[in-house]
C-alpha cells in the first residue's frame, strides 16, 4: 500500500494536472429550472443553478438569437433522469450562448461540460455543435478569422478545430456519442507554463478530454488576451439539428508549484506513519 501510494504521488509530481485535478471553481451552472422556456438566463437563481467565484449571486448570457427562439432553451430534454440541459440548435442560423464575462483573470483554466448530441432531420457530418474560448467578444462563429480557439463535434462523431479561420484538423477518433440519449463528458484545458494563457505573453497550450475516449487533442499556440466562451449549434444543410449541454463548470487548474507541495505533503505523511510505525 505505501509503495502504491508513493507511486500515486510521484506521478502527480512529474505529470501535472488531470482532468479530476482543479483547484476552484470560477463558474458553473447546471441549468436547472422549473420549466421549458427559450431563455438560458430564466431564473438564474433558481435552486442553486449557479456557483462559483463570479456568480455573485449570478451571471446572465448573451444569446443569439434573442430570448424566446428556439434556437437555445432550458429544461427540454428527452433524457431520464437530467431534464435540465441547455438546448443548442441549428438550421442554417448559428445560434450561440455565451456568459457574459471573459475569464482571464484566474490563470490557467479547464472548461468541462456534458454532451447529448442528436441528429434531429440534419446529416450525421453536417450537424455539429462547438465551443469557442479565447475570443474578445461573445459568439465569435467557429471558424472565423478573429482571435479565437474553435472546437466542434460532427454529428458522425468527429472533432474538428480551428485557430481562427485556420483548421487544424479533424480527428480520427470519434471523442462523442451521438444521436442517442447518452452523455459524453468533455474537458479542454488552457495552460501556460507562467500560469496566464490570457496575458498575450507567452505559448499557451490547449488540451481536449473526453470521458468516451480520453485524450484526443492538444495544440499549442501564442497566448490569448481575452476569454469570452461561447456554445453555438448549427447545422450545414440548413435543416434543424439539436444537440444538448449540460453540467458547464470553469475551473482553475493548479500551477505546478502547488501540485509540487501537494505531492511533498503526502510523501512527509508517508514518512511520519512510517516513523510511527516504527516506534
């Protein structure tokens, strides 16, 4: 058992953070609500909806379109047991939600989430939802050439993401499940090694996570200088997709040094019940 634990904590020491190691929460929201509308910011402060460091009490949405489309609503899922999700579509006009406040002042952060993706009348490629993160304003479309990182998940299951307008690639792996009622949990890490991928000063890198399939990308590139993160749903051939969000939380990631003293921490514990055994 001690050598177990020792190992455990070595490797925390030389291998950083994982997708379970955030220090505190900036922002999350489950969505809750107690009815269907067509509005992410009804009732906000409903049943401990929202926490964190910058919901205080709570931090409303930028949408496109505006309140009351079907493009994005709340409490409309047809999944048993989670009738709370954000509900993100598309049909040839690219609706999007994004909170309103640009997350740069917290270091390095992970930005993790729930996935139920459908194929509601739109092809399997061409139906997709994304993220966008490291834009200096809300809503900035996947591909678009401002300053952005894109990500988003095809409706056969592939990834594909782009450094504003340039695409980086699709992946072969498939990091979701789609056109079922079953959840994927997804995380993207931003990290730097001064602990500020939002400074403009310096690389940041970006890791994508995926409970179905693990580590599935990761890319480096300069520093952001700001971080409004926007969801949008869309669909390619103009026929309506839906796919479902839910559980969003924003993170800090711990900075290398704090991993260091953890880890120390528990090799002096291991060392004291050794001692202790001893005696």
């Amino acid at each position: 058992m001690k050598t177990a634990l020792l190992a455990a904590l070595m490797l925390l020491l030389l291998a950083g953070p994982t997708p379970s190691a955030s220090a505190g929460i900036v922002f999350s929201d489950n969505f809750n609500v107690d009815a269907n509308v067509n509005d992410p910011n009804y009732n906000l402060g409903f049943a401990g909806r929202q926490g964190g460091i910058v919901a205080t009490p709570t931090l409303s949405y930028g949408q496109f379109p505006g309140a009351g489309d079907y493009h994005h609503q709340l409490g409309n899922s047809g999944t048993t047991g989670d009738p709370y999700p954000l509900l993100l579509a598309g049909d040839g006009t690219a609706g999007w939600v994004s909170p309103n406040y640009s997350f740069t002042s917290f270091g390095s952060l992970r930005i993790e989430f729930d996935v139920e993706a459908k194929r509601d009348g739109s092809g399997p490629a061409g139906s997709w939802m994304s993220i966008v993160l490291g834009g200096a304003s809300q809503g900035i479309f996947v591909n678009n050439g401002a300053t952005h990182f894109g990500m988003l998940f095809r409706g056969d299951g592939r990834f594909e993401a782009f450094d504003g307008s340039t695409n980086l690639g699709q992946g072969g792996g498939i990091p979701v499940t789609w056109g079922s009622t079953a959840w994927t949990h997804v995380a993207i890490d931003i990290s730097d090694p001064d602990n500020n991928p939002f400074d403009g000063v310096g690389t940041a890198t970006i890791t994508a996570w995926s409970s179905r399939f693990g580590t599935f990308f990761s890319y480096t590139r300069p520093d952001f200088s700001a971080n409004y993160v926007s969801f949008q749903g869309e669909s390619d051939n103009g026929q309506l997709a839906v796919h479902y969000m839910d559980n969003l939380m924003i993170s800090q990631i711990p900075e290398p040094a704090t991993l260091t003293l953890l880890a120390l921490g528990g090799l002096g514990l291991l060392r004291r019940r050794s001692r202790n055994k001893k005696g």
